[in-house]
C-alpha cells in the first residue's frame, strides 16, 4: 500500500501562513490588457458569545501533546452555540484513524470538483456558470461563462508572488452545494513547503474572499458554512478549527490552545459507532491485499462502502485492487468514483493513470498525470522511477506536459 500513504504524508508535511490582501478594490486600468483583475476582500472576524448565528453540529477530534512523543485523541461535538462537548474517546484506534479515517477529514461534499485545467470546464451545481483554465497565461487566470451569455470572461486569480505562476497554480475545491460560488486555493512556494491559501469567488460580482490559509476545508450540504483548518496533521503546533459563515462573511475561530484540532465530520452523516467497524473493513481488505488476494480484499472495501457510500479511501482501496486483478474497466469506475468523492486523492490519480497505460491509452494517462502534477509536482519523480509508465515519459506529449515543471 506504498502509494496511498504517499497521499497522507503530502498533507502533513508543512504548515500554511496566511497572506494579506487589501480591502481596497484592485480593479485593473480600464486601459490595461486583459485580463481583469478581481476585488479580492477580506473575511470579517467574528467573535463566539457576541455575535455568532446558530453553528452547525459537527465533530472534531483533539490530540492534546502531553509531552513530545506522547498524546491521546478525543472527540468534541461542536454545539450550537459554538461550545465543545467531550464525547469520549476517538472511536477507531490511531492506526485506523491514520489509515482510514484521513478520508473523512478531506472529504467534500461539492461532487466532483477537478483540477484546474484547459481541458475541463467545471460547471456550478445549478449549470448556471462553468469555469476553466486559461492556459495561455500560464494558469494565473481561469475563464468564467454564464450559460445564457455567448460571452467568456477572463479573470485574474489573487495569491501569486510578483505575478509569476512558475511555482505556483490554482486547485478546484469546487462549487458551493446551494449558491453560485465557486471555491479553489492558490498553491504557491517551495515544494517541500507549499503555501495554500483558500479563496471563494462570485462569478456575477467578480469578487474573491480571501477564506484563509490552512490544510482543508468542508461544505455542509446546506452551502451555508465551511469549515476549514489552518494546520491539522502537524505535530506539536497550534491547530485551530475555524467556521465561515458564508452569508455574513464572517470567521469564527472555535479552537485554541497547544492542540492539535481537525474536522471529524458532520454530526448528521455516517455515525461516529460505524466508523470502527468500517476500519475493519479497510483493514482486512489492506491485509487480503497484501496476501495478493485481491478479490477478498475487494469483497471487505464493499463491505465498508455498504455503511458509507461517500468513503472515497474504500473505492480508491477498491479500484487499485481492481486494476491489480485485472479488471481495468472496474477500476477506472471505483477510482474516479474516489476522485469525485475527495479530488485531493492524489493516489488515486496515479492509479488511473496506470489503468488507463495497461488500456494503452497514453493521452488519458497523460491527463491524469497533469491533473496529479498540478497538485502535488513531487510525483513527477515516482512517476520516472515507475518503469510501469515507460511509454508514457517517451512520449512528446508527456515532456511537453511536463516542461513547465522542467524548466
């Protein structure tokens, strides 16, 4: 199970500093070449006990540092009012939580949201606005349309250094579930400490809102709140929860304190007493795996999905099983099924870019791989290290792909 802990560690290792903008508008000079640049504004500080509405219920889970080396996991109910209630003891051990548990906390509730690219268009939930990439200037900027406008729009994307997109890109989060506001972050710096800062944007007003800079943010299917993280999965650092309330533009900050605090899930989704035998489950099917008995190990990822039928870890589980069983059309069904269900899955697009090289198709592989690329370029060196992908790196469309990681 080497690549899909590859995924894991991606997340964890570095922290995310906040940038700043002004409030000020930064509408470009009606003389300027296109594109336009946005209004980029900043969330309003909301403060618990004054002024906050009625929070959603959803869980986090604390590690709490006792000393270096030692730490103990409890879940807390976020109330209403913003207060945490003890609810015990996480309900699957660390090594399930580690295994498994790391899908519910970057699991979506959006639908499939893809990668920025020139080569999809991600439409709204309502099919009202689509958007996509504009490659030509180097993925600084992504088109807009309107479905009742024969018009395209370019806009300029807020959060890269000096103007230069070199070392820097936009990620889909996706659309809000209920409102036409699309969601993405700009991922920017080193490779071994990327920054990742959270935007949402208004297609009908050009607005972005600079959300915040953390690790992951979560949409309750009502579209009225996200909740997002600014350092969850890095040891011995301050982790705090944050809640964005969509309609007010204001941000909470519920955690504080020498923890570490990570969105658990939703109050009204999968119950908390079903997520351990739901690692069973994943566990049995990593061990029938590692015996080669993959379709044992298939029929326990089934299992899982049967008590949740949004664990992207177990369809993505399921998939690779597949691919490795030789039932490529299966796989490629549960591994995009995973993509859509969490598009931060970088195992996953790795794994359907294998499928589709044993399928012989060298252009989709090549799609895949861009798509991986673009959020984690590292794989670019598995990618050469994996003699699987042998006809895919010889090919002109594979060292053009790649160049702008190259140069």
């Amino acid at each position: 199970m080497k690549n899909y802990l590859i995924v894991i560690f991606s997340l964890l290792v570095c922290v995310f500093p906040a940038i700043s903008y002004s409030d000020n508008d930064i509408d470009a000079d009606a003389q300027a070449a296109p594109p336009e640049t946005g209004k980029v504004i900043q969330t309003k500080q909301g403060h618990i006990t004054t002024d906050q509405p009625q929070f959603p219920n959803f869980y986090i889970w604390r590690r709490v540092y006792q000393k270096k080396g030692e730490s103990n996991f409890k879940l807390f109910l976020v109330k209403k009012d913003g207060s945490l209630n003890p609810f015990g003891d996480v309900p699957i051990s660390y090594g399930g939580w580690w295994n498994s548990k790391i899908a519910a906390m970057t699991k979506k509730s959006v639908g499939a949201a893809l990668t920025g690219n020139d080569e999809t268009t991600i439409p709204s939930s309502d099919g009202i606005w689509g958007i996509s990439s504009d490659s030509d200037h180097e993925y600084m900027n992504f088109d807009f349309q309107k479905n009742t406008s024969a018009n395209t729009e370019t806009i300029a994307i807020p959060g890269f250094d000096g103007g230069e997109a070199d070392n820097s890109w936009w990620i889909s989060v996706g659309w809000n579930p209920t409102k036409d506001l699309f969601y993405f972050y700009v991922s920017g710096g080193a490779d071994t400490g990327r920054n990742n800062n959270y935007f949402q944007f208004n297609p009908e007003t050009k607005v972005f809102t600079h959300i915040g800079a953390g690790v992951d943010i979560n949409f309750s299917k009502d579209g009225k709140w996200v909740v997002w993280e600014d350092g969850c999965g890095m040891e011995y650092v301050d982790c705090q929860i944050h809640v964005y309330d969509v309609e007010a533009n204001r941000d909470y900050t519920l955690t504080r304190g020498h923890s570490e605090n990570c969105f658990y899930q939703w109050a009204n989704e999968v119950p908390l007493e079903k997520w351990s035998e739901i690692s069973k489950f994943l566990e049995t099917g990593k061990d029938f795996y590692h015996q080669k008995k993959y379709e044992q190990a298939i029929a326990e990822y089934q299992k899982a999905i049967e008590l949740d039928a949004e664990n992207d870890k177990a369809y993505g589980y399921m998939g690779y099983s597949y691919y490795l069983n030789g039932d490529l059309v299966k796989a490629d069904a549960a591994l995009q099924k995973s993509i859509s269900l969490n598009p931060d899955d970088e195992n996953s697009y790795y794994n359907l870019a294998l499928v589709f090289v044993a399928n012989k198709d060298i252009h989709q592989a090549i799609v895949w791989l861009k798509s991986l690329y673009m959020k984690n370029p590292s794989f670019i060196r598995t990618v050469g290290n994996d003699v699987k992908f042998k006809d895919v790196i010889n090919s002109n469309e594979y060292e053009q792909m790649t160049s702008r990681w190259n140069r």
